[in-house]
C-alpha cells in the first residue's frame, strides 16, 4: 500500500513539474490574423512564434517613378493601457537614393513616432511604448523608395519583449493539473488506507 502510494504521489509530481503551457503574446486577439495590412505589393502578418511577431513586405513591382510607399500592419487594442515591444527593422529599398522610416504609435488618435528615417539599406533595433484606449487601432506604419533602377521595396519587422493590454493570459498545462489531481487522489487513498 505505501509503495503504491509513494509510486502515485512521485508520478504527479512528475506531471506536476511539467510547468505551464505558454501560449505567447501575440496569440487570441493579437495572433497574426488579427493584424490588418495594407499596401501595395505583399504585405503580410507573416508568423508569431510564442512570443514574436514577424510582419513583412514585398513590393517586386516598386518603380522610381512611384515615390514613397508606405505599408501598414494594424491591430485593434482589445482594452486600454500602455502598448510595449522591442523592434528589429530590417529594410532594402535597393540603392539608390534609397530610403526607409518607420512610425509606430497609435493609428486612431494620430499619436505615431517616427522611430527610423535612414538610408535605405539596413537594419534598426529599438523599444516602443505608448498608451492606447480599448478599441484604438494601433500598430507600425513602413514606408520607403528609391531611385534605382532596380525596381523592388523590401522589409521584415520582427517584434518581441511585447506587453499587449488585454493579451491572452497562458492557460495552465493539462498534465501539471492532472498532475495534481493524481497527488489528491493519492493523499486521501492513504488516509483511508
């Protein structure tokens, strides 16, 4: 009898130690299908991996002659707060006299910084902050061109270390509740037992 319960009870904490899931931040209401694009060529939320967001674009058809482009990833704020994340741009906008900027904010009240405005060739890393109203549409606005006669309008926006308001809380791994559940049941065996 002692060693069964001994064996049950080493069993759930086992299960038990499995910690929690971790469904990630941008997952639920922030998940990639819950970011609005738009602009011309390919712009796209492309993937969320736990905990990041990779956003990009990619305009083949870009010409000189159409000036600057601009490309929009969007979201809506699911209640109010401060809107937190590290960026990583990673621009080409061919050679030359090609430029690249970046505005992240919120799209609603207008409140957009300018966080990049560079040459059009590379890569800017940085944290944003900044308040948004449940309902407000916010997120990063890209844009760019150049003189080139190569035609094309690159970028890839990976976000991180992000705090969403309202973003879905991880729900605990089934194993580490039935983990538990494992450990009552043998608790209360051997006080009958």
């Amino acid at each position: 009898m002692k060693k069964r319960f001994v064996s049950a009870a080493l069993v759930a904490l086992i299960l038990a130690s499995a910690g929690s899931a971790q469904a990630g931040v941008f997952s639920g209401s922030y998940a990639p299908s819950g970011w609005s694009t738009s602009g011309s060529g390919t712009s796209v939320a492309a993937s969320a991996t736990g905990d990041t967001l990779t956003l990009a674009y990619h305009d083949p058809s870009y010409s000189y002659t159409d000036g600057t482009r601009s490309y929009s990833f969007s979201t809506v704020a699911q209640q109010g707060g401060t809107v937190s994340f590290s960026y990583d741009y990673n621009y080409f906008h061919r050679w030359f006299m090609s430029t690249a900027a970046l505005s992240i904010g919120d799209i609603t009240t207008g409140a957009m910084d300018q966080v990049v405005n560079t040459y059009g060739i590379g890569d800017s890393t940085g944290t944003a902050s900044f308040a948004v109203n449940a309902g407000d549409v916010f997120g990063l606005i890209a844009s760019g061109g150049n003189g080139d006669a190569t035609p094309g309008l690159d970028g890839t926006i990976t976000l991180t270390e992000a705090a969403l308001p309202g973003a879905d809380v991880p729900e605990p791994n089934s194993l580490a509740l039935l983990g538990t559940a494992l450990f009552g049941l043998g608790l209360i065996r051997r006080r009958r037992g």
